[in-house]
C-alpha cells in the first residue's frame, strides 16, 4: 500500500514517514510539504492512500481532499489534525474524506486504520454518492 503524507511541518512529515517506515506493507512515498505540492505527488505517484494536515497556508486539508476526490483513480483519504472537536471530523468527512484522525492519537490509530483499508479494494473506484454527514461521522473510518 501506497501512502503520501501531506502536512506543512517538515518535522512531523519526517517523524510520520520514519513510523510507516516500520510498517512491512506500507511503503511511504516522498512526503510533500503543503496542499499544492501534495496535489502534484499525488498525480505523479497515485499512491492507495493520502494522509494530509487539516490546516495547511498553501491550500488546506478539504481542498486538498475535494481535488483528490474529482479524479477518475482517487485515492483513500484521511484528514489529521490536532483539533478533536466533532466540527473538524464533519468538514473532513464533507469535504469526502474517508476517515479523520486526531494527531494525537496516530500512534494509535493510525497502523490500525490503514490495515482496514488494506483489506478494501485499492486502485481506481467508482464514484459512490456520499452518505449524509452525520452516517459517515460515526467512526474515524468510514
């Protein structure tokens, strides 16, 4: 499984790729620092999976989100952020992510998480309508 990681903090983009590192089935690709620079990995490397910041200057996490979701091979998407607040999981899962995690938590949730999108079909996916908000906000995957 392929994952880009999208935040504009290099340290945290170093220390999340050095954990995914430490996974045998994850290969993480170059990690791209902001919202614009992520949207261009992501059309050069197609990876499975994009874990992009919540609030970036550039171009933030739900536009990030919404541009990789218009494409024909969109890939899984998990918004992070440091904010747990019930208002930050709905604007991700509006925007379309596929699930949202609080920073906090990744060395928890995170390992966990991708394992589950694993086991979904991976590559190019038919465009599903979206569940209301409230259906798709009851777990951090979806």
């Amino acid at each position: 499984m392929r994952v880009l990681i999208i935040d504009d903090q290099p340290g945290f983009l170093e220390t999340l790729t050095r954990m995914l590192m430490l996974i045998p089935e994850i290969e993480a690709v170059c990690p791209a620092v902001g919202g614009l620079e992520g949207l261009k990995f992501a059309s050069e490397m197609r990876p499975d999976v994009v874990l992009t910041d919540f609030q970036m200057p550039d171009l933030n996490g739900t536009a990030v989100t919404r541009r990789l979701k218009e494409r024909a091979w969109a890939p899984y998407v998990l918004m992070m952020s440091f904010h747990a607040g019930p208002e930050y999981r709905e604007m991700a899962v509006g925007a379309g992510a596929d699930g949202y995690l609080v920073k906090t938590d990744l060395d928890q949730q995170l390992v966990p998480v991708l394992r589950q999108l694993k086991k979904r079909p991976l590559g190019p996916r038919p465009r599903i309508a979206p569940r209301t908000v409230r259906e798709r906000t009851q777990s951090t995957l979806h």
